[in-house]
C-alpha cells in the first residue's frame, strides 16, 4: 500500500531554504513571490494492505523518525 | 494565490536519501517497508489572482529552478 507524507514547518519556524528559493526567483526575474515554504515528501510502499493500519503506522513514522514534531508538521494520506 | 508543488525523482532514478530512510526505519523496528521515495515539497504565495497564469508562473519556476527535469518530475496545484 502506497502512503503519501508531507512533513512541513509549523508556521512561524524560520524557513531558510523557503527564503534562499524567494530569493532566487527574485533573481531569476519572477516578480511577486511573496513566500516561499519549502518540506519535505515521502512516498512508503508498506507491506501493509489495511489502510487504518497502514495510516496508523506511518503517523508512528513520522512521530519516530519522519517529523520533528518540535517544529514540523506532518499530513498522511493513504493509497 | 497559493501554489503546491511536488517535485520528485522519475522512476530509476536512485533515491540514496529515500534508501537511508527505509534502512532507518527498519532498524527502528517498522517492517514490511518495501520502498520509501523522498521528494521536495514547496509551497508558493503568489501575487498572481488568476489560477491559469498562476499555474503557468509555477511551472515556468519548476523549469528554471525549482526541479531539475534531467532526473526530476514536478506536479503544480493551485490554491
């Protein structure tokens, strides 16, 4: 079973690499990017075929290793 | 106008970073992990109002910057 992750920033976490990727749009002449926030994306193919225990077990994921939910987010979705 | 966008390694690409992921969730106990793929995740806030020169304005920063489509896919959705 296939399970989608995105791990972002809370809001108000600095984001540097956010901030380096504005800047350089701004370089590259793209006007009006008025934010940039950059996560990350995980795709797990899991033996798991329950989607409750496949979605259960990827939370764990994150909160073991995926997420530092100190000053990340994390979203999972299913299939 | 709020922008998402994926970008991904195409398939055959190695993902050494997806790969050092699986091995660390496998010594941390989690099974049945068969293949994790990492990919960046981005979200843009554009001064852009209309969805279809929003769109546009994203994927012509996925090819100057923001992916690179030797090795790399990258999805827009907007709002």
């Amino acid at each position: 079973m296939k399970v989608r992750i995105h791990v972002t920033l809370k809001d108000g976490v600095l984001d540097p690499q956010g901030e380096a990727v504005r800047h350089a749009l701004g370089q590259l002449g793209f006007s009006g990017v008025n934010g940039v926030r950059q996560g990350k994306f995980l795709e797990l193919d899991l033996d798991e075929t329950d989607p409750a225990r496949a979605e259960a077990a990827a939370r764990h994921m994150c909160e073991k290793l995926l997420a530092n939910t100190v000053i990340e987010n994390y979203e999972v979705e299913i299939g």
